[in-house]
C-alpha cells in the first residue's frame, strides 16, 4: 500500500485534544502537611501576599491549573506562564 508523503503532514503525536485534564480549584497543604519531600521540585507563585507551590511532577503531568485568582500554565518544551483569571 502506498502512502502520499504530505497525507501525514500537520499530524503530530500525544494525546487527543482535552485528552490531559487540568487540574481545577486545588487543594493546598502546609509545609508542615504536604506528602512531598523538601527536594521536590516545585513552581512558586505569590499572590496578593500569599504563596503557594506546585510540584513540577504533578504540574508536568497535568500541564494546567486553574487555581483562582490565576491559571498556571506548563509545557515542558516551552516556557511555562501563569496568567490572571478573570
């Protein structure tokens, strides 16, 4: 069977659109509660005085986090943004 070299153009791999589902309206632990170990490597955001951290491993996996009042956004082969919700 021949296939036309440009039928396979504009397709690429990974998953199905909504296919990695964001992680909505999180929980947070203390650093005297969190199951995480100091060594884990972590996204810190400060808002409004307040800060919070976001395991790169959950973060790589999920890759989004809507996390009012901001969106944080992770793709490993760009740079990662966190953005206001409105």
């Amino acid at each position: 069977m021949h296939q036309d070299s440009t039928s396979s153009l504009g397709k690429h791999g990974g998953p199905p659109k909504d296919g990695i589902p964001s992680i909505d309206n999180p929980q947070f632990d203390t650093a005297a509660t969190t199951p995480f170990n100091w060594q884990q490597t972590v996204i810190g955001v400060v808002v409004n005085g307040e800060a919070k951290a976001y395991p790169f491993g959950i973060m790589n996996w999920h890759e989004i986090v809507k996390s009012n009042p901001i969106a944080l956004h992770l793709k490993t082969i760009s740079i990662s943004k966190a953005s206001a919700l409105s």
